[in-house]
C-alpha cells in the first residue's frame, strides 16, 4: 500500500560473456594497500546507515503495495441494492466526496481491500433502497458492519482503525494523541474558512490565510515526518482529500496558492502523494473542478451537500 516499500531489484553483476565458468576469481595484489577510513568518513556512513535503517523501519509500517484496486460503477436509482446483511462488510462512498474519501483512504492503508467491500453510490440519482434500507440518513460514507450500519466519516475512520486489524493510526505517544484529537476538533473550522473564501467574491479572506497559516505550524509541531504527528496517522487522513481540493479550486478561481510560502504544507502535500493507498483514492482534478465549478454556479457550496 505504501509507496515507502522498497522494490526488489535483481543484481546488477552479472557474468562476463568471455570469461570461462571455470575460471577462478581474480585475486587482490598482497601489495596493494587499503588506506584506512578516516573519522569523517566513518561519521558520514554511520549516519547514512542510520537513515536507511529509519527509512526501512517507516517502509515496514504500512501494507505492501497491491496491484490498483478495480472499481464497481456507482449504483443508481436503477441499480438493485447488494445482498444486505448478509455478513459482508461494505463501505458505502461517492468516489468524489471529501468525507467518503476519509474512510476509503482509512480502509486501504490498513490493507483491508479484501475484508471491506466499495459500494459506490451516485449521489446525483441515489438509489431509494440506500436511505429506506441501509442508511436513514441518506449521506455517504456508511459502513455495514456485523449486521449494523454506522456512519460519520471521522467516527468510521475510529471504528475501522479499532476493530479491524492492520497498522494502527495513532501513536501510542500520550502528547501527539492530544495533539491528533485537537487537530480533529478544528477540521470544521478549518473546511469552513476555506469553502467560505471559495464561495465569496472578494479576494481570499483573512479567515482562510489564517486557518492555512495555522496548518502551517501544525505541521511544523514534530519533527520526526512530514506529516501532523509526524508519522502518517488518522489525522492526516482526516486533512488530505480537503486539501487536496483546496489546492485545486483556489488556484483556479482566486489564482492563490496555499503552499506560498508555506514550506511544511508544501512538503506535506509531496510527501502523501507518495502513499499508494490516499493516491488510489484521489479523483481527476479537472473533474473536481468542474464540479465544484458547476456546483457554485447554482447555489454556494454548502457543506451538508456531502456528509460528515
């Protein structure tokens, strides 16, 4: 899953086509000298070895990469409901929704493509039997799950991350738990600011420079990754797919770029694009546009037009 994982390459020696296989292996002069490494040298591998033994230790986090993922059309008012409760485990998403996006990012870092299933659901022509059958409240994400239906993205990023096994998405780290919870309560806030700039004529609000500038020095807080808790976590998954949004419409429509000057978000954004299991789930940006674009040529944006 995670683009860290190392490759296998094969060896690049390989042998000579005129030499005999019976040949012995060449030896070295006893009059050739080695010359002995000198300190600095030897602090410069030192630390080298030590880099790759982190960089290795990170690759072994998350799941291996998979072959991409195949997936089902989105069903439609048209569309026959899956065999409900019938004890497959199924997350419900819109491949183009922000919230939805969460739990599908939160579903393949863990490697669970074989134990949760993707139903896609047409959010413009919603089937009758998803709110009369699975889900009441008739938004996306949910997730069907030992006969019950849960929804809520960032309490179904929780659920998925306790009950399902793989890699864990938070620290056991007392102060960046705090953090992490933190970072959450303000994720509102903060797609609030930025969709409110979106949407209104004037240039980008200070509300919304503000609400950047404050993700700026979250993630500048630790200094052990790239990410919020420096490690890639729950919150990360929380953040991305509205920044990946936000980077698209305000250089777009108000010809801003969040990452001006904002180094630690810049570096965060290269960063999550190398993990395979966020950049399965991303949509094509001119399509986001588009929409988005569509969308507030109607009626501004309003949040609750996807779910929570």
């Amino acid at each position: 899953m995670n683009s860290l994982a190392f490759p296998r390459y094969s060896s690049p020696v390989t042998r000579s086509s005129s030499s005999s296989p019976t040949s012995p292996p060449p030896v070295l002069s006893a009059h050739i000298k080695v010359p002995p490494i000198s300190r600095r040298a030897a602090s410069r591998h030192l630390r080298v070895a030590k880099n790759l033994s982190r960089t290795v230790a990170m690759a072994a986090v998350a799941p291996a990469s998979s072959a991409k993922e195949v997936l089902p059309p989105s069903l439609t008012s048209s569309s026959e409901p899956p065999p409900l409760f019938d004890g497959t485990t199924r997350l419900y998403v819109a491949y183009h929704c922000p919230y939805a996006q969460r739990t599908w990012i939160t579903r393949n870092y863990k490697g669970l493509q074989d134990k949760i299933k993707i139903v896609g659901i047409d959010l413009a022509d919603r089937p009758a039997w998803y709110k009369e059958k699975v889900y009441p409240e008739n938004k996306v994400p949910s997730l069907e799950h030992n006969n019950q239906v849960k929804g809520e993205s960032l309490d179904l990023v929780k659920y998925i991350d306790t009950n399902f096994e793989g890699v864990a998405l938070l620290p056991d780290d007392s102060e960046k738990k705090q953090f992490a919870e933190e970072l959450i309560t303000y994720t509102d806030a903060f797609n609030q600011a930025l969709y409110s700039s979106i949407v209104s004529k004037e240039d980008v609000s200070a509300e919304a420079v503000a609400a950047l500038d404050k993700i700026e020095a979250d993630l500048a807080k630790f200094n052990d990754g790239p990410f919020f808790l420096g490690q890639f976590s729950l919150v990360d998954i929380a953040y991305v797919p509205f920044i990946e949004r936000f980077q698209i419409f305000f250089s777009d429509i108000k010809k801003y770029d969040i990452t001006k000057g904002r180094p630690y978000l810049q570096k965060f954004i290269e960063e999550v694009n190398k993990i395979d299991a966020y950049a399965e789930t991303k949509q094509d940006p001119q399509f986001l546009l588009e929409h988005t674009k569509k969308r507030l040529g109607v009626r501004h944006l309003q949040l609750s037009a996807w779910s929570v």
